[in-house]
C-alpha cells in the first residue's frame, strides 16, 4: 500500500509552529524592503528613464535566490526558519516586482513604449538566468569544496 510522502523535517517544523515562521517572513520583510527603498532613493529615475534601480535589484535578488535556495537545498538542511527569512522575507521584500509594473506603466504613459518592452525582457531575463546562475554555480562549489 503506497506510503504519503514524509515532508523533509525542517519543512513539517514550519508548518507546526506558523506564528515563528510568520514572525521571521515579517522581520526579513522589514530588512528587504528597506534595503529596496534606500537602493530607489539612492539610485532614482524620472518616468521615461531606464529604471536601472529596480532592474538591479530584481536581477540580485533573483541571484541571491538562487545561491540561497541551493545553499539550503545542501548544506544548510536543518534550519527551518532560515528559508522564511531569507527568501521570502528579506529577498522577496527587497526583490519589488510591484514597481517593475508601475515603471512599464508610466513608460507606456510618457510615450516609450519601446523602453518599457526592453525593461520588461531585460527583468524576465536577468531574473531567470540570476536564479540559474546562482543555483548552478552554488551547487558546483558546494560540491567541489564538501569532502568525499
């Protein structure tokens, strides 16, 4: 008779304790988007211009991800609340797709539609290969440096 499938540990951990894991999503939110809002106000631009702030730090964080997710996928596997933090709190409170569609927006609403396709397949790409990068490369030096 077929078996369910036991959920890794660390991953039944979170499920029976939500109010810990709720509480570190929300403190790496508070980290994330501050880290986000500070990046905007240091790095601003006018409607029109290629928001090169949010681009950047959309392609890092999806980066960030991917070196994270691979990181606790082999080395880090029993810290169950490191997962809550640091992805969905501080990478996806900093990583801020929300205003990736207001800056296509307001593009398309001051007449460059053209900026606003190139900004959308630039983010989609650099998103897309940050994570496979940053798996990928993380995977091969955990491995190269864990011994036999």
């Amino acid at each position: 008779m077929p078996t369910e499938p036991r959920p890794h540990a660390a991953r039944r951990d979170c499920r029976d304790h939500p109010a810990a894991v709720l509480a570190v999503i929300s403190c790496g939110g508070v980290v994330g988007a501050l880290a986000r809002y500070g990046v905007g106000k240091a790095f601003p631009h006018q409607p029109g211009e290629m928001p090169w702030a949010t681009l950047g730090v959309n392609a890092t964080g999806c980066l960030a991800m991917g070196v994270l997710m691979a990181l606790i996928s082999e080395v880090w596997t029993g810290q169950r609340l490191l997962r809550p933090f640091l992805g969905v709190g501080v990478l996806g409170g900093c990583t801020t797709f929300s205003t990736h569609v207001v800056d296509l927006q307001q593009a398309i609403a001051v007449g460059r539609p053209h900026l606003a396709f190139a900004y959308l397949a630039l983010t989609v790409l650099a998103a897309m290969a940050g994570v496979l990068a940053g798996s990928a490369l993380t995977r091969r030096l955990v491995r190269a440096v864990k011994p036999a």
